[in-house]
C-alpha cells in the first residue's frame, strides 16, 4: 500500500494512474506532447471541456510535474502550457495505450454487446 497526499494507493500503477486518470488529463498531455499550447488553444482542440475543468485539470498536472506553465510578461498577458521532461517521459506510455486501444476496439466492443 502506497500512500501520497492524504490518499492510499493499492500499488504504484494505481499511483501512476492518478496522475493521468480521468477524461481530460491523458487528451490534453496528448495535445501538449507535439509542442506548447495556449490556454484557449488546448480548450478549443480538446472541444468539450469547460474552462473551470481545463483550469483545474492544468492545475492538478502542474502540481504533479508533469506539465509547466509560463507566462510572459506582455499586455494582454501570454500563458503557454508545455510538457515537462515528467511528462515527456510518461508519453511514451500512453501511445502503448493508445496503441493497445486502436489494434483491440473493435473486439473488445464486440465482445461486450454478446449476449
């Protein structure tokens, strides 16, 4: 049992998990991972989240690592979102999940409506 935070974890895959679980975070690492990104950039290519999720979603990467966040010092101020090393690193294993998921969609979904 691991334990980070305040919340217990059944193993470290349960911890790695966390840090990209949910609808949005893995999207928007995906969409980082081919360079950095305005805010209203990864809202509108990720079409669906609303400002208040992106934000905390941002926020929650931030804080784990796995993205930075720059603002330049302009008028109107310019925030760009980018992977870390972090999360240049763990990349690599969504793309075997996303590879996983393209070669067994149509089994697994198959599958599933049997009765």
């Amino acid at each position: 049992m691991l334990e980070h935070n305040g919340k217990k974890f059944v193993c470290h895959i349960d911890w790695g998990m966390e840090l990209v679980r949910g609808k949005w975070k893995s999207v928007i690492l995906c969409h980082l991972s081919d360079g950095p990104k305005r805010f209203l950039e990864l809202q509108r290519i990720t079409s669906g989240v609303s400002q208040k999720v992106l934000t905390q979603k941002l926020n929650e990467m931030e804080q784990h690592g796995l993205i930075l966040k720059k603002t330049y010092p302009e008028v109107p101020p310019r925030v760009e979102y980018e992977l870390t090393e972090l999360g240049k690193e763990l990349f690599p294993a969504l793309q075997l999940l996303e590879s996983w998921s393209i070669k067994y969609f149509d089994q697994v979904t198959q599958e599933s409506v049997k009765p």
